[in-house]
C-alpha cells in the first residue's frame, strides 16, 4: 500500500467567523454548537451591595421609631379622652421643653456637622458659629404659630361636632396608616425638598379629628402641639441625626 493509498480528511474549518446572533442561520456550524468566547461578557452581581450586620439592625429601627411615634400620640390621645391627665399645664409645659430642648441639640448638631471641633458648648468657637438672628427668628415663629394655634383651639374643638365617634376612630386609623406609610425614611439631606408632605398632613389631621373629641380648649390645644412636635419636628431631627451619624 503506497503513501497516495492513505488518505486523511482534513477537519474542515469554516469560512466565516460564528457570530452570537440568535436568528442568523450559520451553516457552517450546528445547531448545538457553543463557542468559547459565548460568556465572555457575562456580568456577575453587577448591581450587588454588600452589607454589614449592624447596618441592617438598624435601618429597620427607623421605621419602628416612627410606629412608636405614633403610638406615643395615641397613648396621649387616651390618657386625655379618659381625663387620667388631670393638670394640662403640665403637658404644655412638657411640649415646650422638649421643642427648646430639640431646638437645642438641634444647634449643636448644625455646628457639628461644620467641623466636629465645635461640639465643646463652653468653647468660644461654638457660640460664634450660632447663627443668632436665624435662632431668633425661629423663636419668633414658633410662638407665633402657638399663639395661632391656641386662638384656633375652641373651632377645633367642635370641628366634627356632628359626626360620630366611630367614624372619627376609624379615619383617624386610616390616616396614621398613611403617616406611616408615605413617611420618609430615607438618609438624603434634610435641605432635601421632596419630603413626604403626605405624611406630615395625614399626621396633623388625624390629631385634628381626635382633638375634636376632647371636652376642653387646653387639651385640645396641647394635643394639637403634641402632633406638631411629634410628627413634624422629632422626624426632621430624627433625620438629622442620621445624616451627621451616617446611621
């Protein structure tokens, strides 16, 4: 047998380049076929976040501070309908306290977010960062806002003369489910403008309705600054705390 008797196939190659388009036919390959650069720009858990275990504690915390807010208020709401909170000076005298007191820490942490050397009070650099004419100003508008709202007591106070307790009960639900539900809990700034006007107005008005069942002007008056304090300005400096933390 002569070297011209053995004869070898020789693999065939293809002509054109296998090309990774799902409707093209390509003749010169099988259907089966898989070439190797097939995964070569697979992306793995591109958009993936890795976190950390106490982070994960406490971003949950923020949503059930809120709910205890909430229950907070109602708690009050109670302990007035049931008259078992006899001295109502006593609750304006809390809420006033703790809007100076937030007001205050407030401040601190405004100058603490400038540069964390000035969080000392008895250092002469704290007090030059205090922004003076801004703080009097928010005095201004605060007693203002008070004075408005006291003014506004008796009309709240029969605000829902003609409608029935259940219903008031029920609404009031429904809109503190609402607070809850559109309440921002997010960590953007809180120069931010697209805070959750939703919430804080479904807040108010829920302590509007259940003021409406209390038998005198005070209390209506302190549970109405109860709600300001509780639904407006604790969140925003809740918020605050946040942003500075970075928790």
């Amino acid at each position: 047998m002569g070297p011209s008797d053995h004869v070898f196939d020789a693999p065939s190659i293809p002509k054109n380049p296998w090309k990774k388009l799902l409707y093209l036919r390509q003749e010169e390959y099988p259907d089966n076929y898989v070439d190797h650069s097939f995964l070569e720009k697979l992306q793995k858990n591109v958009n993936v976040r890795r976190y950390s275990y106490i982070p994960l504690i406490i971003y949950p915390c923020h949503l059930i501070i809120h709910a205890n807010i909430i229950l907070l208020f109602v708690g009050l709401f109670i302990f007035l309908y049931s008259e078992m909170i006899k001295n109502n000076l006593l609750l304006l005298f809390f809420n006033h306290g703790a809007a100076l007191a937030g007001f205050i820490f407030w401040s601190l942490l405004d100058v603490a977010s400038v540069s964390p050397a000035f969080t000392n009070i008895c250092s002469p650099s704290f007090w030059c960062h205090i922004n003076l004419v801004h703080s009097f100003n928010c005095f201004k508008r605060s007693f203002l806002f008070f004075f408005i709202l006291l003014g506004l007591s008796p009309i709240l106070k029969t605000l829902t003369k003609d409608t029935s307790c259940d219903t008031i009960w029920a609404v009031s639900t429904i809109l503190f489910l609402i607070n809850l539900g559109f309440h921002d809990h997010s960590f953007a700034s809180i120069d931010r403008k697209s805070e959750s006007m939703i919430a804080l107005n479904a807040g108010i008005f829920a302590s509007a309705l259940l003021a409406s069942r209390l038998k005198s002007n005070d209390q209506v008056f302190g549970l109405v600054s109860s709600a300001v304090l509780l639904f407006a300005l604790i969140p925003r400096l809740l918020r605050m705390v946040r942003v500075c933390y970075y928790f």
